[in-house]
C-alpha cells in the first residue's frame, strides 16, 4: 500500500542520514555535496523557537509559532517532528517541500535523529538509510569534549543521548563511521553510487 507521502516520489531519492552529535555527519554530507557528483539537497527543517541573528526564514528554518506548528502537525503535514523537552521548541520535516523537491528529480537529504528516522521510514520504506558513527565512543566524547562549548551537565546528556543513538545503528540500511574524514566522504559517495 502506498502511503500518501510516497505518492510520486520516484523521481527522485530520499535519503535519510543520522548520527550522534559529533560524529561529524554535517562535515562529511557538505563535503559530499561539495564534489557535486549527486543532485543532493539538504532539507529545511521547522521549528518554533525563535530566530537567530544571521538566519533566514526558509534557508535555516521555517520558522513557526507553536500554534501555526501544531495545527500543521494535526493536519498531517509533517514528515516527522518531535519536541527536544516538554514545553520546549519543536522541531520537524514539512512533507510538501520534501515531495517537491522529490518530483523535481532531486537527492533530498534529511538529517534527523533516530526518532525522526523511525517516523519517515514509515512512510518511505524505500529510503536510502545511512548512520554515521564515530570509530568508538571514546572518541566521540574526546570530540565533544574538545569543542569546549558546553558544560559539564549537557555534555553529560549528550553522551547519554550519543549511547541511546549508537545502539540503534542497526536500524539503518547503512553505516559510515568517520574516522578519517576523507575515508568517510569516499565511502558516503560510494554508497550514492550504488543506491
């Protein structure tokens, strides 16, 4: 049965990609989408939090007020969606820029958490599913560490979050694990290839 998200989203390829924060993920799709091989396109997340200075409505986000979120949300207009705590900003995939994007031909990229990952492959089955994981956990905290950006207290949450996501690596169809940067990029562009 198709799903009516799915409807004519064969011309094009919808490929979601995951990780822990710091697994370089951002770094190794930019340098992918770099070379040009792919006719790749980085989905625009929404979200209700507010904007911050530098950021344009409809290239970093779309930004929405709660209300005009949730409504969306309730009419089913969301790929898959999710709030970071309870009563906080909430984040989430529009559908219709997606399909478009879709029917145009396009490589769109969504790079979600699992949770989100979950919710869109139920939809398209058929998505090129890739996690990109750091070489151990160690290193990951070691990255993370080395960012110096965040107290002791989120880096703490952050690695727990980092051990629930590395334990669902296998729910994904691939896994690229970064260790070298140029090693993760060729094998990220190897798997495009053959998807």
């Amino acid at each position: 049965m198709t799903s009516p998200h799915s409807a004519g989203a064969a011309d094009g390829k919808l490929i979601i990609v995951s990780g822990p924060s710091g697994a370089g993920k951002g770094t190794v799709l930019r340098r992918v989408r770099e070379e040009g091989l792919f006719p790749l396109v980085m989905s625009v997340s929404a979200t209700t939090r507010a904007k911050r200075p530098g950021e344009e409505d409809g290239v970093d986000y779309f930004f929405l007020t709660r209300e005009d979120f949730l409504a969306r949300r309730g009419r089913g207009e969301f790929l898959e969606s999710f709030e970071v705590y309870p009563g906080g900003a909430l984040y989430g995939t529009l559908a219709e820029p997606v399909m478009r994007q879709l029917k145009a031909g396009k490589w769109v990229v969504l790079e979600i958490d699992v949770k989100g990952a979950r919710q869109v492959r139920r939809s398209f089955p058929d998505a090129v599913s890739i996690f990109v994981q750091p070489p151990s956990f160690e290193v990951l905290e070691e990255r993370l560490r080395g960012r110096g950006t965040e107290s002791e207290e989120s880096l703490a949450k952050r690695l727990a979050q980092a051990k629930s996501e590395l334990a669902s690596a296998d729910e994904y169809k691939y896994r690229v694990v970064n260790d070298r940067l140029d090693d993760a990029v060729a094998d990220l562009t190897a798997i495009l290839k053959n998807c």
